[in-house]
C-alpha cells in the first residue's frame, strides 16, 4: 500500500502567494506601465513607490519596536533590496521596456535578457544565505527557465542575430535581472528576521527616499506636473494591483519557502502575460508554446506539491547569558549563531553534545517581551555542566511557532511550559 505523502501547507500557501504576485506583475508589463512612456521612468518609479509608501507606513508603525532591535545585517539587507529591487531594478526594467517601445530595440532583447534573474537567484541563494535544496527541485528549475524561453519565443522563434548584445537596453535588461534576483535573496533575509507587512512597508519607504533623491538630482522631479489626473488614476491602480500589493503578497509568500523556490515561481509572469495576451487580444499560441507552458505548469505544480523547505542544521558555540531564563525556571544555554539565516521563531530540535543526542527547544529571535535584541538559546530537560565554550550540533525537527510578545515574565514563563510539553515527560 502507498504511504500518502503529507502536504506543507505553509510552503503551498506561500508558493500561491508568490504566484499571485506573478501573475499583478504580469498585469502591470502588459497593460499599464507601457501608458506612462512619455514621462521619465524617475519620476514614475519615485511616484508609484511614495504612494505604496502611504499605504503600508501604518505596518511600520506598528512594528517599530521590532524595526528598532533590527542588526547590521538586516539593515544592509533592506539597504540592498530597497536599492537594487526597489530603485535600480525598477528603473532599469523601465529604461528597457521604454526603449523597446520607442523602437531602438526588439522586445526579445529585453525579455530573453531579463530572464536571467532566476540564474542569479538561485546561485545567489546558495552562496549568500546557504540554501541547499533537493536534486528534484534543480532539476524543475532547470525545466521551468527553459519552458519559459520557449514560452516567450515558441511563436517567433529566437534569432540571437536579432538581438543587440551592446545596446544600453541590452545592459538595463542584465542589470535588471541581476537586481531582481539578488533582491529575492536578501528580501529572504530580511523576512526571515521581519514580519512580511513590515518588509514590504520598509522596502517601499526607502526606495521612495532613494527615487527622490534621485529625481531632484535628475530633475526628473520637476516635471510632476506633467502627469495628468488620468495617470494618477494608472498610478493608484498599480498600488492596489502590482505595486505595494503585490509586494506584499510577494513577501508574505517569501516567507513561507525558499528565495530558490520563488524565484522559480516568478516565471509564472512570463507564463500568465502569454494566456493573457491569447485570451484579450486573441493572439493565438503556436504549438511550440503550448507545449512549453504546459512543462512550465507541470514544473509550477511539482515544486508546490512535492518540494519543501529544508529542515536547517548547524554547529554552535555556547557563550553566557543574561540567567533570566534559570529565574523563570527554564535555564537556556546560549549559543553565538544569532545571524544565521532562517525564520525567527520557537523550534523542536536535536541537539549533540559531547557524542550524545538531547531532544530540546531553541529560540531563534528577539526577545519581543523585554525589548533586547535576537538570541538564540537552547532549553534542554536535563542538566548538563561544565559546558562552556564547547561546541553544540543543532539539528530541527520541525517548527513549533513564531516568536510572541507577552505581556509581562509571567506569560511568557506560562507559554513556555506549554512549550515545555514538547519535549515529553
């Protein structure tokens, strides 16, 4: 008899998620960035960003006590994001599109260009933050990026010759895809150690301070004037359709899989702009494109249903502690990974010490209650001594919940005998 294999329900749901965002960008590429050619892609980009800024400012508010307590290496994340997807990325995509309308490039050099973007991700993926997934996931990711070049060309066929390899277009296509990509990777980091609402809010405002400098320094800022009440009105809708929504949407399905995974679930832009194009403007699919978006859906429901978020593993360092947790009760060793790259939150693990295997619970965050920084520390039943300095294997078994904020010690000392139950008698 078939053992059922048990679905990852959060994997799915973020999976979906990122596919939705996918899909309002696609929206956007065919049907309303093209309508602001006239005006500078600055200004457009500073704009479309200082709107979604209002619209998600409140989500920062409400975290800011958790903004405040952010590390070096959260900051340089968001820096990163915020400058390379927010601003250099949008407006090299801009630049590029703009200057295929106009007439001074081909199309297939932008897109087959820009479809670079998941090659960087997921080399990116695996040299910054570590990610090693299964051989079965590379092997549909290799099928998807090559579905999605037959997808755009399956119909026209692709003639490099066509294609000018020095065009400035050329160039804002690469930096594009190399600004996209990496910022999959650390939009990663960031929502690994940062609520999803608070990622897309912070992403936005500084993009939207990066643009403004920029347009003052281009003077591009000056002709705000020019755009007419009908382009406030595009502008609006790309903040509720493939602006500030779908950037949240976008990273609360980050949060749930890996920067490898969703850079591959980003191809469905190329795949739902083809079925878009056929169903509005009746352009019809040839044969070679069917065919490809058909492995492309295949690839799509492959890494959904069957792929999963590797269960992390990694050597440690005691160091001291504060002893607050031997005053509730609940001793913990503490251990130096505090930048290590996975979801904030409270873990059900093993643990090897001195050749022996403990079952425990490891905090992995900040301490929200007391306000302080990230921690990471270890909760086993037995007591061990004379650990300091060695070195602790820690290997997950799964994920228990999220990091809280309780209101006083008592409620926090309340959840984590609840915890506590975890481990067995």
């Amino acid at each position: 008899m078939y053992k059922t294999r048990k679905l990852d329900k959060p994997w799915i749901l973020g999976a979906l998620a990122i596919m939705l965002a996918a899909f309002l960008w696609s929206l956007d590429g065919v049907f309303i960035r093209p309508k602001f050619y006239i005006f500078p892609a600055g200004l457009i980009v500073l704009l479309e960003h200082a709107l979604g800024l209002i619209v998600l400012a409140p989500f920062i508010i409400l975290s800011w006590p958790k903004i405040k307590l952010l590390k070096t290496k959260e900051w340089a994340a968001i820096g990163w994001v915020s400058f390379f997807g927010g601003a250099l990325g949008t407006l090299m995509i801009t630049q590029a599109f703009f200057a295929a309308i106009g007439g001074e490039v081909t199309f297939a050099t932008v897109v087959l260009l820009q479809k670079l973007q998941p090659v960087f991700a997921l080399l990116l993926a695996r040299l910054i933050i570590g990610e090693k997934l299964k051989r079965s996931f590379y092997g549909w990711a290799a099928v998807a990026i090559l579905a999605a070049y037959f997808l755009a060309f399956g119909k026209t066929g692709l003639n490099l010759g066509e294609i000018n390899w020095l065009d400035s277009a050329a160039f804002y296509s690469v930096i594009a895809a190399f600004a996209f990509g990496s910022s999959t990777v650390f939009g990663k980091r960031i929502v690994n150690h940062l609520d999803f609402k608070s990622t897309a809010g912070l992403r936005f405002a500084v993009t939207a301070v990066l643009m403004l400098i920029y347009s003052l320094f281009t003077g591009d800022l000056f002709k705000i004037n020019t755009v007419g009440a009908v382009y406030w009105g595009y502008l609006a809708l790309i903040v509720f359709t493939s602006g500030a929504a779908a950037m949240f949407i976008y990273y609360y399905g980050l949060k749930r899989v890996t920067a490898s995974a969703s850079t591959i679930l980003e191809l469905f832009w190329p795949f739902s702009a083809v079925i878009l194009d056929y169903f509005i403007n009746h352009n019809v699919l040839s044969w070679a494109q069917i065919a490809a978006a058909s492995v492309l859906l295949l690839a799509f429901i492959k890494i959904v249903t069957r792929e999963t978020a590797p269960k992390f593993e990694f050597m440690a360092k005691i160091r001291g502690g504060s002893g607050r947790g031997r005053v509730l009760g609940f001793p913990t060793i503490n251990l130096d990974k505090t930048g290590i790259d996975i979801n904030y939150g409270i873990y059900l693990v093993e643990s090897r010490i001195n050749g022996k295997i403990y079952k425990g619970l490891l905090h992995f965050g900040q301490k929200e209650t007391f306000n302080e920084p990230v921690s990471l520390e270890l909760y086993l039943k037995e007591r061990l001594e004379n650990l300091n300095d060695q070195e602790i294997k820690i290997k997950e078994i799964r994920k228990i919940r999220g990091v809280k904020r309780f209101r006083d010690a008592e409620g926090l000392k309340k959840q984590m005998e609840e915890d506590a139950k975890e481990l067995g008698n």
